[in-house]
C-alpha cells in the first residue's frame, strides 16, 4: 500500500472511530491544523530558528474565540507531551517558555473543548500533535521534491502535490514583501478536518488570525505587509533554506 493510500484510511478510518462530537448550538464545523515554516515566521518575527522541517502553529476551530476565560492553562497536564511539543510545536520566539501554548490553549483550544473529544487540555493538545504527525506534511513536501532552496516554485507546484496526496484542498500562505513584489515568501499551510477529524477542504480566503509575538499579538491580514496571506496564484513562492 502506497504511503498516501496508508494516511488517508488512518486519517479517514481510524481518526474518526475514536471521535465523539459534543452537540452544541455554537459548535464549529471545521478545525485547521495549521503549520508555518520556522524561517519565515523568524523572518517577521526577528527570531534565530534552527529548526529546518514544517511545525505547528497550531488547531484551530472555524468558530469562537476565547470561549472560556475561566479555564486556566496548566502545562502539568500535559507534561507527558512535552517532550513532543518542544520538537513539532515549539516557540520559535521564546523555546523555553509554555506562553505561546498557554495563548493557542485560551484562544482556540477552549473553544475546540465543545467537542467531547477535545474537552480537555491532554485530549486537544495530544489530537493535535496526532493530526500534525498523520499529516506529516514536512515528508510529504519532501516526497515530491517541494524543497527548500534559492529556486522558486509556482503556486501550481505546490498547491497541487498536496491536493493529490490529501485528495483535498489545503491553504496555502505567503507573506507579500512588498505590494508590488515580484516574489512571494512561502509561510503556512493549513489542512482541514471535519469534526470526527476526517480530511476536508479548506476555504480560499485571506487569513484574520493573529500572530504571536511573546506576550501579545498583532493582527494579520490582507493588508499587512508582514502578515500571512493566500499566495498570489501568478507570483513565484520562495521557500527559504537554513544558511
């Protein structure tokens, strides 16, 4: 069985068995496991990365924001994952602290906690690190020769070796140097779940998340100059190597 045919009845098969979805008259429909390449993001963000594969950013519900501020962050409770979050979703700002965790946990994973089977810190932290390492996006690039290097690759390149392997539409984003730039910086990539965590199609649209930066945020969008965005279809993506 092909490595493609092998992830999708993993992700089709035995990721949905083992979901149990809370009804609730506000409950996302969708959640985006979201990556960002660590030189890119420490391009914006001024940071020193040493880290040459995709990590996460972070699982993200299509609905809320914030949902329970009464739920504190507790970095004990997830003490058996820490080993892995350091590696697939560190703090490229700040390694040796659990802010950026603490943030993703009050932002999104409260809001993720509507369903039963992300209704705790353990389950949401742990399912994403599955996700993240079902998908394995950073071989999947790799397989097909999607590389970082000094060439440039067309939207087409890119778009389409994920479309074929995951057999659904994922969101591919840049950051625009400039309005006029003749190249464009490749930066994140999101792949979409229903909420038993089958593959879904992502929306094509500009992204209104935020970027976090130590302790506070700034909003991104299209009209951010250092933000994430769709990639242009018609530009060129740079996507940057370690020096």
């Amino acid at each position: 069985m092909s490595l493609s045919s092998s992830l999708l009845l993993c992700l089709a098969a035995g990721l949905a068995s083992s979901a149990s979805i809370f009804s609730h008259p506000h409950m996302w429909t969708k959640l985006i496991l979201t990556h960002h390449w660590p030189l890119t993001f420490c391009e914006m963000e001024h940071c020193h990365p040493n880290i040459s594969y995709w990590t996460l950013h972070g699982l993200w519900p299509d609905k809320g924001i914030d949902c329970n501020s009464s739920w504190p962050f507790d970095p004990s409770l997830i003490e058996d994952l820490m080993p892995d979050m350091k590696k697939s979703w560190p703090n490229l700002i700040n390694p040796a602290s659990s802010e950026f965790w603490k943030y993703e946990w009050h932002k999104h994973g409260t809001c993720a906690a509507k369903a039963d089977s992300l209704n705790s810190q353990h389950k949401y932290f742990s399912k994403a690190l599955e996700l993240y390492h079902k998908v394995d996006l950073d071989s999947v690039l790799k397989k097909f020769n999607i590389i970082p290097s000094e060439k440039y690759y067309s939207f087409a390149d890119i778009e389409t070796v994920l479309e074929q392997f995951y057999g659904i539409k994922p969101k591919i984003q840049c950051v625009q140097p400039s309005k006029d730039a003749d190249t464009q910086i490749l930066g994140q990539i999101e792949i979409c779940f229903s909420p038993d965590f089958t593959l879904l199609d992502c929306e094509k649209d500009f992204t209104t998340e935020t970027v976090f930066r130590g302790d506070w945020t700034i909003a991104t969008g299209v009209n951010k100059a250092t933000g994430f965005s769709v990639c242009d279809h018609d530009i060129p993506i740079y996507y940057p190597a370690l020096p």
